[in-house]
C-alpha cells in the first residue's frame, strides 16, 4: 500500500496554517525532497503552463513553494512544460497566465526547446514502440510532476499520467515526421491523417484559429489540411462545433494503454526514488488546459496530494473527484449528475480510470493507497 499525503482545500480558521499554501508547505516537508535531490543537481519541475482562454493551471504561488523547497535541500529546480503551440508564442502564454522567472523564482523553460523538437527516443511499450522525450526532463537527474487534476476529452481524466505521457514528449520532430513526436500518442499508423466533412462544415474557423501550425488553410471557399504540416494534436477537432472535421485517431482502449506506456517511457529516464508527485484537486474543469477555454469545475476544489508513486496518487485524486458534490451551474447539473456517480467519466463520456489501470498493470505503481491527512 503505498502512502499518499492529503492537504485539504477548506480553510476553517483565520490563519496562515490554514491556508492551502501553508497545506503545500506541510506536504513538501512530509516528501523529504533531500532524500529525491542531491546537492548541486538540476530539477525539473514539470508543469501545464495552459492556454491563451484557459486560465485554471497550477498557481504560480504553489509553483514558487515548490521552487523554494528544491532550492532549500540544494537542487536547482527549474519549471518547464514541453511545446503545445510555437515555443515562442507558449512562453508567453506562461508568461501571461503568470509563469515565469520572477514569479516562480527559477528559469522557465521550453523542456524540448523553442522548437519543440528537442528530444531523445525511450524505448517504450507495445502500442507506442518509443517515445521522443523532451530533453531537459530525459537529461534531469530529478523531477517534481506537478499535475493539475481535471478532465480531458480525449483521456477523460487529465492529472500526472497525461501530464508526463503527453507533456514529456517533444512537440515535433526536426524531419517534420509527425510519427516521432506528441502526435505519436493521439495518432496511429502512417495513413491517420486530419479529415473535413464540407458538408457539415459552417466555416466559423474555429479550427484553423486553433491550429498551432497553421496546417488549415481557406481555399476555393473551404478548406485545406497540410497533412506535412500538421501534428495531429486534435485540437481542431476538439473545438469544431459541428463535429465536421476529424483526427483518425488511435482507438480508446489503445490510447489509454498509450497513455501509461508514455508516461513509463519517460519515467525510465529517472533512477528509482528520483521523481515525486504533487496532483492539485483544485478547480477541476472538465476540459485540459491546453484548450481556449477553461469552464466552470465540476466539484469543488478537495486539496493537494502528494505521493511518490504515480498511480497511488491518480487513484486518489480521481476518488476524491468520484466521491464529491457535483456542482451547480457546471457540466455536472447539465448532465443531471448526482453524489456516487463518477463524475468525470459520467460528464465526459470517457473512462480516464482506464488509463489509471492500465498504469497499475505496467508496473508503474500500486492502486492501493493509504490517505495520510496533514
Ligand atoms: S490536428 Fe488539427 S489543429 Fe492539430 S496540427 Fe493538425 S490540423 Fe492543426
Ligand atoms: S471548426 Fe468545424 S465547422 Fe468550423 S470551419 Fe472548422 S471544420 Fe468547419
């Protein structure tokens, strides 16, 4: 039974030990980060830095106290996120939703490069075969996963798997191949390409604003998809309101399994005992932060959770979801929602606990878990 320690959002008194920061304080001390981090040794600390829209990410305030517990034991902790859209424009998206230098008290950097093509191949499962790892986090000798818990349309649950299967991976390849990178993950097999169905097709554009490589393009009143161009990151499907265009993608059950096998991947970059995990159950929205938007939670915020074992400490933070009051004027009254159902499988109609499975089956940690309340 592996041990996950819990800080509980709710403040019932005035004062400062009450507060979810002195929580986080009380958790970093209960991880030890002197018995993960030698002196001098460089730490990654792996956020999501979220989107231009979707402002509901890890505060840089809870980044910062994490910061100064790696600098405390003699680390040099730096935050990084790997590229989503162009590096450039990411690094101002941190910037804007308040992650940077100044703020978090570390540099801030792009872990596979401005380019997103930074990267070194891991050797993964059977579904995968490899996985391009972001370089900074495959050469850090530690890092601290600091995963913000939501949902996610495609995975169902988003929180430390995604945030390493997806988030450790490069952003693209330098040859332009789209099979040696993130893509890798949504997608399968040389013929999956992006599809437009023009006659479900209104032309708000949606999908070409989305687009983070401009592969859409407007063309003889329609459009065009650069199938050299694009990442296949799913994005403009994700946003088509009108379900007409289209990423083949992996089917479900494989890319949960991908999922776990990404994240195994880029794990197998650390010795053993060199990675820890913070999972913060607080505004949990049921879309990823790499949207253009961020709605309003489902539950209301439970805490932080922290664990050196990945899976212990998915499995309680999606318990703690399953568990909670579906809130009023969210995705959960739309869906009629009630206490006991699973809310995050319930309101997004994909079963992210699959991939909490699959990683427990991989050997990558233990289901069971004792919640330790500090
Ligand atoms: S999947 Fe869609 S949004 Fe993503 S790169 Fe390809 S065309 Fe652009
Ligand atoms: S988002 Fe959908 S409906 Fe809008 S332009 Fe793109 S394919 Fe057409």
């Amino acid at each position: 039974m592996s041990k996950v320690y819990f800080a509980p959002a709710r403040a019932r008194h005035w004062d400062y030990s009450a507060s979810q920061v002195a929580g986080l304080e009380r958790l970093i001390e209960k991880m030890d980060f002197g018995s993960a981090i030698a002196e001098g040794e460089y730490v990654a600390i792996k956020t999501h830095f979220g989107s231009e829209g979707a402002h509901r990410i890890v505060r840089p305030v809870f980044l910062r106290k994490i910061v100064e517990g790696v600098k405390a034991v003699g680390g040099k902790p730096f935050v990084c996120d790997t590229v989503r859209i162009q590096g450039w424009d990411y690094l101002e998206v941190a910037n804007q939703n308040g992650i940077n230098p100044q703020s978090v008290g570390c540099p801030v950097i792009l872990a596979d490069g401005l380019f997103g093509c930074d990267s070194i191949e891991v050797k993964a499962g059977p579904v995968l075969g490899s996985v391009r790892v972001a370089s900074a986090i495959h050469d850090a000798p530690a890092m601290i996963v600091v995963s913000h818990c939501k949902g996610h349309i495609e995975a169902g649950y988003g929180g430390a798997i995604k945030n390493l299967a997806m988030g450790g991976a490069a952003g693209r390849h330098r040859s332009g191949d789209w099979q040696q990178a993130r893509g890798h993950l949504h997608a399968a097999g040389a013929e999956s390409s992006v599809v437009r169905d023009a006659e479900l097709c209104i032309m708000c554009l949606q999908c070409l604003h989305v687009c983070p490589t401009e592969a859409i393009s407007e063309a003889d009143g329609g459009l065009v998809v650069d199938s050299e161009k694009c990442w296949r990151c799913g994005r403009c499907e994700r946003v088509c309101p009108e379900g007409a265009i289209r990423l083949q993608k992996r089917g479900r059950d494989e890319f949960q399994m991908a999922l776990a096998e990404g994240a195994k991947a880029v794990l197998s970059t650390f010795q053993p005992g060199k990675v820890l995990f913070f999972n913060f159950v607080l505004e949990v929205q049921p879309e990823c932060d790499c949207m253009p938007m961020a709605d309003t939670p489902l539950v209301q915020d439970r805490g932080i959770l922290a664990s050196r074992d990945i899976v212990a400490v998915e499995q309680a933070a999606l318990d703690l979801i399953n568990k909670a009051v579906p809130l009023p004027d969210s995705l959960a009254e739309d869906r009629g929602l009630r206490v006991g159902q699973r809310i995050l499988a319930e309101a997004l109609g994909v079963d992210g606990q699959l991939h909490v499975d699959a990683a427990a089956r991989i050997g990558l940690g233990s289901q069971k878990y004792e919640l330790i309340e500090l």
